[in-house]
C-alpha cells in the first residue's frame, strides 16, 4: 500500500524516469509497432473501469458548457493552431494539427484533482471527447484537404474508434458483472496506469532515442515551440469560460493542455512520417512537467466569481 501511494503521489517522478530512460544510451528495446496500441488500450481499459457508464449521460447535463468547450478543444484550437503554425512550417503545423485535436488525456480528472480543480467537470470533459475523437479527428483532415501525406481518414477513424470504444464497451461489462472485484482493486488502478503510462513514455522516447539525441540544435527549437503551445493550451483553455468559477477553469485548462498524446503517437506511428511521430514524442516533455508551474502560477490568481458573490 505505501508503494502505491508513493507511486500516485509522485507520478511525475516516475513519467520522467521514463523520459531518461528512454534516452539512456545503455538501455536498448525494440518493441513492436503493436505495443504502444496495447498499452494505450490497458490504459484506456483502467481509466474507464472508475468510470460509470450513467456518468456519460450525467455530464450532458451541462449540454451547452459541454457543448462549447469540446468544439474549442476538438475543432478551433486544432484548426487555429494549424492556420498559424502553417506559415512557418507546414509539417510542423500537420503535426500540431494531430497533437491539438486529441481528446483531454484521461488522468486529467487526477491532474485536475492535483491542482486544485473541478474533478467532475474534468471528468465529463475526457468522457465526452474522448467519444467525440473518432468522428472529429478525421473530419478535420478531410476539411482541411491536408494531401501533402497519404492520410487514409477512414482508418484513422477505425483505430481511434477500437482504442477508445472497445476498452469502454469491455470495462463496462465487467464493471456490471464483477462488481465487488472491481470495487476491491479501485485503489489501484491510479497506481497501474502510472506505470503503463511510464512503460509508454519509455518505448516511445527509446524509439526515437538516435533522432533525439542526433541532432540536440533541432530538438532544442522543437522543444521550444511544443513548450510554447503547450502554455498557449493552458491560457487558450482557463479563458475560455470566462464566466466559470476558478475551479471549473482550471479543469478546462488542464484537458486542454494534457490531450490524450499517448493516442496522438500511435496514429503517429502508422499513418504521418518520422518526423512527426518524433513532434509527438517530445510533447511527452511538457505533457510531464508544465503541471508543477500551472498549478503555482493557478494559486495566485484570485477566484473572481466567489468575489463577486
């Protein structure tokens, strides 16, 4: 049990040993292409285990919030991002394209939880997007008319589809069936995706360990514009609903800016070239340690909306 609060408490210790691992010369695994799929599925599979099927239909009691933040996160931002990021480069801007339409990450609920934000609203927000992804991931592609890569749009659809609606579909007839079993081993099911999350970090960066390392003056700009959009991510999301209290903010701003990368890698893999599959790795950098920052810089803004009241 201390193992599993050590582990929960310091995840990000953790995620980051998989970073530095992952680039540690020594350390050499080639692991196949299905991998990542398997391991992003189980992830998928432990997060929708704490979740109820009714809360899906809870959360859309909200229609109209629900509504307008999954259109920012899944369709403006993407395309935003895309429009800017394509006078400078177009492939960067292919890749910030697939990176930005990702779904909210399903640990936002515990990142919400960790600085200080609306959990049940971070919840409906990952429930709801990751839903939406299939069909909006490659109407974007199709809007766009993006033929510099042979993107095949329905397969897109199809991977994303089995990797979030299968481990939905199955931890759901498990839930129903083995009720106390699952209730009894809830406490660690945070813990377990922690360290499926550091074994995806670790084959993802390893993977892309030479590129990384081979040229540092190229990761170093890469770095530097994925850490930028990532605070442009966290702003774009806590101003968003300005008319939301503090808390609720913050939880918009963390699915916002902590997408469900992991997913954006394993599209990656098969269907964009190297160089983008080496974009989305690194966003695995500022995915891991922009938390820590927001949540100092969240502790100083005041909550207007309690003021006001």
């Amino acid at each position: 049990m201390r193992i599993i609060r050590l582990i929960e408490t310091h995840f990000w210790i953790v995620l980051l040993a998989g970073i530095v691992l992952g680039l540690w010369p020594p350390v050499e695994i080639e692991a196949p292409p299905i991998v990542p799929k398997l391991l992003l599925g189980m992830m998928l599979f432990t997060a929708f285990m704490k979740i109820d099927a009714l809360e899906i239909i809870e959360s859309l009691k909200n229609f109209r919030l629900i509504s307008w933040i999954t259109f920012v996160y899944m369709l403006a931002t993407p395309v935003v991002f895309y429009f800017i990021t394509a006078i400078f480069d177009k492939e960067f801007a292919i890749a910030m394209l697939l990176l930005t339409a990702m779904p909210a990450g399903v640990s936002t609920p515990v990142l919400t939880d960790i600085a200080k934000g609306n959990i049940p609203l971070s919840m409906s927000l990952a429930i709801v997007t990751q839903l939406a992804a299939p069909f909006t991931v490659p109407l974007l592609f199709w809007i766009l008319d993006i033929n510099s890569l042979s993107i095949n749009k329905l397969m897109i659809l199809k991977d994303i589809a089995i990797l979030v609606f299968v481990p939905m579909i199955i931890s759901q007839i498990i839930k129903k069936f083995l009720p106390r079993t699952i209730e009894r081993s809830q406490k660690f099911f945070t813990s377990f995706n922690v360290l499926i999350l550091f074994s995806f970090v670790y084959i993802t960066i390893s993977s892309q360990r030479e590129v990384i390392l081979g040229n540092p003056a190229g990761v170093v700009w890469k770095l530097a514009a994925l850490y930028l959009v990532f605070i442009l991510l966290h702003i774009i999301g806590y101003m968003s609903c300005p008319r939301q209290n503090r808390e609720s903010r913050i939880a918009v701003a963390i699915g916002s800016a902590y997408m469900n990368n992991g997913l954006a890698i394993v599209l990656a893999v098969s269907y964009f070239s190297p160089s983008i599959l080496v974009l989305m790795v690194l966003s695995e950098f500022p995915w891991n340690t922009l938390l820590a920052p927001f949540k100092k810089v969240m502790e100083k803004i005041p909550d207007r909306s309690r003021r006001s009241t």
